[in-house]
C-alpha cells in the first residue's frame, strides 16, 4: 500500500480480528477497531487503534459504527460465529445468530457506509468468509449457508462497485487456528482431528491487508481448500463423497 489508510475492522478482538488489526498497525494505519469485548477493545487501544464497542446485530450498533467510521478507505469484515453440530442438533437462536452475525449484519452495516464510499470514488472491502461457503461439509449446514450468502453479496457487490472505484474481495480460509474453534465446536475430537489443517490467523490477516494494496477477487487458504473448491465446481457429487467424514470421525 502507497499510502496510510483508515481502516474499520469488525470482529476485532477474535483471533483473525485480532491479527488483521496487529499487522494494520504495524503497517501504520489508522485503524477503527469494533467489537463486542471491552477488555480486548482496550488492548487493541493501547496497541494505537481506535475503538468502539458495539454490538453490530442491533440497528444502534449498526448506526453508532457508520457514524464514528464515515466513509473509511477500506473495511474488513472479521465478525464471525459458529456452531458445528447436525442440522437437528442446532437451536433457533444459533441458527438465527450465524446468519445474522456472518451475514445480515455485514450488508446491514455496508448499506450505511457505502453512500460516502461511492461519493469519494474509492475503496476497499474485505470479507472474511470461509471455505464452508464454497464447499459445505456436515456439522455445518447453517454456518455454510450464513457463508454462502456473505459471498453471493460480495459478487453482486462487486459488481455494483466497479464504477466507483471500489474493490470487493473474500478471503476463504478453511479452519483457522483461533479461539472461534473452541466455541464453534467445543468438543476436544474435532481439534485434534483438524491439527494438521489449521491455518495461523496470521497468514489469513496477511491476505486480508494484502488485498488491500492489491485488490483481488478472492483468495481461498490454504492451497487445497482452494484445490477442492475448483474441483467441487466440476464435480460436487465426487467431492462430497471424499470429504464426507473430513469434518466428522463419527
């Protein structure tokens, strides 16, 4: 990047959130950090950003974040939760709050700052979506479809903001070695059995702030989830038969 940059990051204390804000900074932008946790919102101020408290599912949330962001050079899009369990298994509550959290709450808070945006003329979004968007796997029916909207947004979106100069990427991580596993999926089985497929948040906040710079359309990490995406495009049915029990030893 040529030039500092403001920036507004939500989903800031998580642990992709965390490292996107770490590596901004480090880079020396200004960063406008949100999120729900006010110890890890203080953390992030004494690093330099600056922080606001809100909870992005309620329209004063929504509002409170367009309003102390404006129309920021470039936003990335980090908040993110899960519940990996059968689809019988989820309640309405968790199924309500993947969609909102993943999906609505994103295009809610865009709507608010996309005018300013438009009328300067540039910028950038970063969404942080994931793999299970491309390629969903069992214990993940509702988190795949909160995904899979996010990225059907962000082509519409795409193409919308072309003419302002707008860039729109997606970052696709398969599973991320963060706190968000041990929430999304609490029992100890499946982190052990994802051990060696776990991507550091750090390599997904380098494609996120890379992306910055140097827009592109998406980025799917590592490079077989961006394998078995290509090949589910050909040929779901064969896929889903190999990936069937990748997520599930049951």
């Amino acid at each position: 990047m040529n030039r500092r940059k403001r920036v507004l990051v939500t989903g800031a204390t998580g642990g992709i959130g965390r490292a996107i804000v770490s590596q901004l900074l480090e880079e020396g932008h200004l960063v406008l950090a949100t999120g729900r946790n006010r110890a890890g919102l203080e953390a992030i101020r004494r690093e330099g950003a600056g922080i606001l408290e809100a909870d992005l599912s309620t329209a004063e949330g929504l509002d409170r974040v367009a309003r102390a962001a404006g129309a920021p050079d470039a936003v990335i899009l980090a908040s993110g939760v899960g519940a990996f369990l059968h689809a019988h298994e989820l309640s309405d509550e968790s199924i309500d709050r993947m969609l909102e959290v993943n999906a609505a709450s994103p295009m809610k808070l865009l709507r608010r700052l996309l005018p300013g945006m438009m009328e300067r003329g540039s910028g950038r979004i970063v969404f942080i979506a994931s793999a299970a968007g491309k390629v969903a796997t069992k214990k993940a029916s509702a988190y795949a479809a909160s995904k899979s909207a996010i990225l059907g947004y962000a082509d519409a979106l795409r193409l919308e903001m072309a003419p302002y100069g707008i860039s729109v990427t997606s970052i696709n991580p398969g599973p991320v070695d963060t706190p968000f596993l041990d929430i999304a999926a609490p029992s100890a089985d499946y982190r052990a059995s994802m051990a060696g497929y776990l991507t550091a948040p750090e390599r997904v906040a380098e494609a996120a702030v890379g992306a910055l710079g140097r827009p592109v359309r998406d980025i799917d990490l590592p490079w077989y989830m961006a394998a078995a995406a290509r090949a589910h495009a050909i040929a779901p049915g064969l896929t889903e038969r190999l990936g069937r029990n990748f997520f599930d030893k049951k």
